[in-house]
C-alpha cells in the first residue's frame, strides 16, 4: 500500500472540512453547524501537531537510539527533520481522533465550542503520565530489555528504556484524559436534556 506525504494528509483534511462546510450552507443560518465542528477538529489537530513534535524533539535528545533502533530512522543528516516529521504525523493522528471522539460526546452540535474546552485533558494527562513513566523508569529501570543493553550498553539502554516508558505514559495519559473529557461532556448532555 503506497504512502501518501504527510502534506497530502493534512490537505485532504482541510479539503474534507471544507467541503462539509460548504454542504452544510445549504441549511438555514440557524442549522448550520459544520464550520463549528471542523474549527474545532482543526484546532484539536494543530494541537496533536504541535504536542506530537514537542515530545519527539524532547525524548530524540535523551535517547536518538530510540528513534534509530525503535523507529528505524537513520541517523545522520536528516535525523531531526525524520523525528519532527514523525511527531507531527503521530501527533495529528491522535488530535484527529481524540478531538473527533470529543465533538461525537459532545451533546449539541451547535456547541461544538465545549468540547474544544475539554482538549487540554488529554494534552494534560498526556504531558504528565509522560513524564511521570519516564522519570519512574529513569529512576529504576523498571523495565529492563536484554537486547538493548547487549546492543547499546548499559547507559545508552536505560535511556533508550526511559524514552519508551515516556512514550508509553503519552498515550496512557492522553487516553485517561480524553475519557475524563468524554465523562465531563456525558454528563453535560445529562444536565442540558434535565
């Protein structure tokens, strides 16, 4: 299956949003919620970019044999832009679907504003567990793969072991904090239809 740029993802998604949005002024003023809901997946989109950069930039700096033997970027010339690049298309993928997870719980279309309110959940619980995993890990090596060690030694193995424990608590933390978000947003739809 051919890959298609990054780029080119990022535009079809534009293009789709646009396109809704130009369907949906077919409905009276009143009706029209579309250009409502797709702001706020562009703006949960740029966000997941933007988050998905910062940490692929921070952790590479820790631990570039993550990337290397994990990711299997080449290092050398190119390695930074490679990492970015892959922040950027982990980061949109989680912001496209948490923020579309969102706008589904989200209980009136015509507010699709709130659910932009509750993006920083997962984006909070994302950057803490984050941390939080790596810097337990880096403490006490928790984790331990034969493999690396033999491979890297002993200190370049802990990093590369910390890096993915940081890893693991991004996407244990976002997912706690898009399920805070969804319960927040239920419970809204239960006040709004008391």
């Amino acid at each position: 299956m051919p890959e298609f740029p990054f780029a080119w993802r990022i535009s079809a998604l534009l293009l789709f949003s646009a396109a809704a949005v130009a369907l949906d002024r077919r409905h009276p003023p009143e009706q029209r919620t579309r250009w409502r809901e797709y702001s706020v997946l562009c703006l949960g989109t740029s966000i997941g970019i933007v988050f998905g950069v910062a940490v692929d930039s921070i952790t590479s700096s820790i631990s570039p044999d993550y990337f290397v033997h994990g990711k299997w970027i080449t290092s050398g010339p190119g390695f930074r832009s490679q990492v970015l690049l892959l922040g950027a298309k982990a980061g949109s993928s989680a912001g496209v679907i948490g923020t579309a997870v969102l706008l589904i719980a989200n209980p009136h279309p015509k507010r699709a504003f709130v659910a932009s309110r509750l993006i920083w959940l997962p984006v909070v619980g994302a950057a803490s567990l984050g941390s939080l995993f790596g810097v337990i890990q880096s403490q006490s090596g928790l984790m331990r793969w034969s493999a690396e060690h033999a491979l890297l030694g002993e200190r370049r193995a802990l990093l590369f072991e910390t890096v993915w424990a940081a890893h693991l608590g991004v996407y244990v933390g976002a997912l706690s904090g898009l399920t805070s978000a969804v319960v927040l947003l239920r419970r809204t739809r239960m006040k709004i239809s008391e």
